[in-house]
C-alpha cells in the first residue's frame, strides 16, 4: 500500500456513466476549440449552403457587433440574428471565453450560428427558409465518476487545488457537511477527505464537477460520511445509518461558503481564533465578515444593546433563542417580526459595544438560560424511509465498494481530471454489487 501512504492521493476514474443528454444535431466539426478559425471547405457549395465557418470565442468586451464588424458580416443579419434571439436568450451578457461559431454563406450572409451561454448551455440559430430560428439545447455531457482525496495543509479551499471547479467541489463538500463541521474553524492540518464524485466531461475533456455522491472527512478523531441518494424526486444526503445531516442549528454563523465568496480567496483565513470566555462563542474576525443564522426563525430584536453593540436576536422553534453581538452593521431588512432560513444573511461582524477587536459573540438560549450551542444537535431532515432502507443500503454498498478499491489520488496531480483507468471493467464489477469481500484491496 505504498501509494497509499503519499501523503496526498488521487483518483482514479472508476466507472462511466453515459448520459444521453441531447446532442446536437449537426456539431460544427470546428466549434468549441482553440483559436479562432476560419475554414474554407473544398468541395463546391452553391445556394445557401455554408460555404466558410468561423469558431473563435468571446473576447473581454466583445459584442455580436464587434465581432460582426471584425468579420465583414452584415448588420441586416446581426438586427434579424438578436432579434430571433430575443425571447429565449439575451446575448448581452454573455462571459468572455465563451465560444462561438458561424457559418457563411458565400454572400458572407449566417446560415447557422452557434454559442456557449454558460456551463450547461448552448444557443444554437439556423437559417430556415430564409428566417432565422433560434433553440437552446443542454451541453451533452458525459458523466464519469471521479475519486478525489487530499489532506488539508491550510485551508479546505486549498487542499482542493487551484482551478475554478476545484473551488467550486470545495464550497459543495463544506455545504454537505455544514451542520457538523465549522470549516473555518474545525479543519486542522492532517484532516484527510475522500469523495466520490461526477465529473462532468465533454468531447473527452473534463468540464466540470457535477454531484457529489459520497464524502469521507476525517477530522481529528471524527470520521464524517456523506451519502447522496434520491427519495420522492428529491436527493439528500445522509449519514451510513440513514439518518439526514441536515440539523436544525448549523454548526456555526459563519458560513463558509459565504466567507469564500465575501474576501479574495488569497486571503482565506478571515476567521482568526474562536474564544469561549462565557456563555457564549467569540469568533474572533475580520470586520466585514458575513454572519447568518443557524437556523430557521424568526427575528426578535435588530439594533443596538450595550455591551452587545449593534446585535440580531433570532427566536426559533422549542424555545431557542441565538444572539449575534458586535456587529458593524446589520442587514436593512433584518427587522423585528421578520421570518428568517437557515444561513440567511443577518449582518457583519464588527466590533460595536463592549469589543476591544472585531469578533462576533454568538451565543445560544433555551427558556431564557445560556445552553451551549454545539451541544445541540436536533437532527432536522427526514431519515430513510424504512420502505427505501433496501435500495439505500445498496447505494452505500456500491460507494464503500469504491472507497474499498479505488485509490483517492490527490487533488494537485493534475491527471485526477484526464485519468484513463479502466472505469468500464470496475464498474462491471461494481455493478453485480458483489459483497465486498469479492474485491481485492489495491
Ligand atoms: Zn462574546
């Protein structure tokens, strides 16, 4: 097992899913790639056959205008084009780096246009009958099944990598596992995860990451587990017993996924100490930090208290109450009477009241007494129905089977993304859910 013992492991593709999703009916052999370029077919054309086509992608401040400019297209074409558009998509806003292809006729007139709208999307307008018909078709991917490990050196964000997606499956652990760990504050270095999850691949290429089927995250003495499985059209995660993770409290006020998003990710330690001085919880954090409730309610105070300084009291089911002191300011319609969700945002951190540096005092209330907050663990989501435990426990089979032969290699081997494992001889094998002494452990 020596390859286990690295301290940072990938994957391995196990299986392939194929989606059949929609493909497209005639993809330009020349669209979506690289540079721009402009082909001129050899054989004859004639009529309004595409005679040239021209894939490029969006430039930073790019237009249809610009672009029809730099190409000697005609504006008739461009007003009738948008105008086709209009009802099903804007072009305006488009995101630089999205491709786009045309072909031409010889009169340089569009006979098709093709573009990238976002990561799932692609417009397409034919010219039929001499009037321009505008579809939006999904992105056909390709799903696969991805396994990813890694052990956190700083921070949970960077323990995933660089890349955009990276960030982004990062944010999507920390979300599943909001209710028992603080990520912010929780992860330590040495904490190791595993997760088992759909890459999303088109023409071969990785794309993106798409759910999240399974995560093993080991922090300190805890192990956490996390399975994704579908129940009334709905998918949820649970633990190994069935039980949902969703709880009545999170774990903390200050959510990690929206730190990420408020401070540059080169500055990702916002959270500077926790304190435990009296009843309450001191987070000790950059002013500005976003603070949201754990839970669902209702407001019942929203201003400013000494000692407390500007603070939003939330009252919740059973008698809970939590207070959130110090803030700098709080959110304009965080009012008195007002329903609030769960990780709704209430205000930022701030140092007013009795505070010698910006933290938030969080603390939390049953029948008016001081309980400590991570104490309470209500568990909010439904469990498993007894009916569904069968087809459950064989998804949560399937996933341990994978955790049992996969290697989890780590998340900075860029390969994790371009591997070539033989996913269709596993996934055979995986598929005959076999019990799991059948598999050899690599
Ligand atoms: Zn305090």
């Amino acid at each position: 097992m020596n390859l286990l013992n690295k301290k940072r492991l990938v994957l391995l593709v196990i299986l392939f899913i194929t989606i059949g999703l929609f493909s497209l009916q005639q993809p330009s052999e020349n669209s979506f790639r690289g540079d721009a370029v402009v082909s001129e077919p050899t054989a004859p054309e004639k009529g309004t056959r595409p005679l040239k086509s021209i894939s490029d992608k969006f430039e930073k401040g790019e237009t249809l205008s610009s672009i029809f400019k730099k190409y000697g297209m005609h504006t008739d074409d461009l007003f009738e084009l948008k105008s086709a558009v209009a009802s099903i998509q804007s072009l305006r806003d488009i995101k630089p780096g999205k491709p786009y292809s045309f072909t031409l006729n010889k009169d340089n007139y569009i006979s098709s246009f093709t573009c990238g709208i976002d990561d799932d999307t692609i417009l397409k307008i034919e010219r039929v009958d001499g009037c321009f018909q505008a579809q939006k078709y999904n992105i056909p991917y390709e799903t696969r099944i991805l396994t990813i490990g890694g052990t956190i050196q700083n921070t949970l964000v960077s323990a995933f990598g660089n890349e955009r997606e990276d960030y982004l499956l990062a944010l999507q652990a920390a979300d599943i596992l909001a209710w028992d760990i603080d990520f912010n504050t929780d992860v330590r270095k040495g904490d190791t995860f595993r997760i088992i999850v759909e890459g999303l691949y088109s023409e071969g290429k990785f794309k993106k990451y798409g759910r999240i089927l399974s995560i093993e995250f080991v922090n300190g003495s805890q192990t956490y587990n996390a399975y994704l499985f579908e129940q009334d059209g709905k998918t949820d995660y649970y633990n190994a017993d069935g039980q949902s993770l969703r709880k009545a409290f999170l774990k903390a006020p200050l959510s990690f996924r929206r730190i990420s998003s408020h401070f540059s990710r080169s500055r990702l330690h916002p959270i500077l100490k926790v304190r435990r001085p009296h009843h309450g919880i001191d987070y000790v954090a950059a002013t500005g930090t976003p603070v949201s409730t754990v839970a669902d309610g209702r407001i019942t105070f929203a201003g400013y208290k000494s000692g407390y300084g500007k603070i939003v009291i939330v009252n919740h089911a059973n008698g809970y109450q939590t207070y959130y002191g110090h803030l700098s300011r709080i959110k304009s319609n965080i009012r008195p009477g007002k329903k609030v969700q769960q990780g709704d945002l209430i205000g930022n951190v701030g140092a007013t009241g009795l505070a010698t540096g910006p933290h938030l005092h969080f603390e939390m209330r049953q029948g008016g007494r001081a309980i400590n907050p991570l104490a309470v663990k209500k568990v909010a989501g439904s469990p498993v129905p007894a009916a569904q435990m069968a087809e459950f426990k064989n998804t949560t089979q399937t996933m341990n089977n994978i955790y049992t032969v996969a290697l989890f290699f780590d998340t900075n081997n860029t390969q994790r993304k371009n591997h070539s494992l033989q996913p269709a001889l596993l996934y055979a094998s995986l598929a005959s859910s076999s019990p799991q002494g059948k598999f050899r452990k690599n």
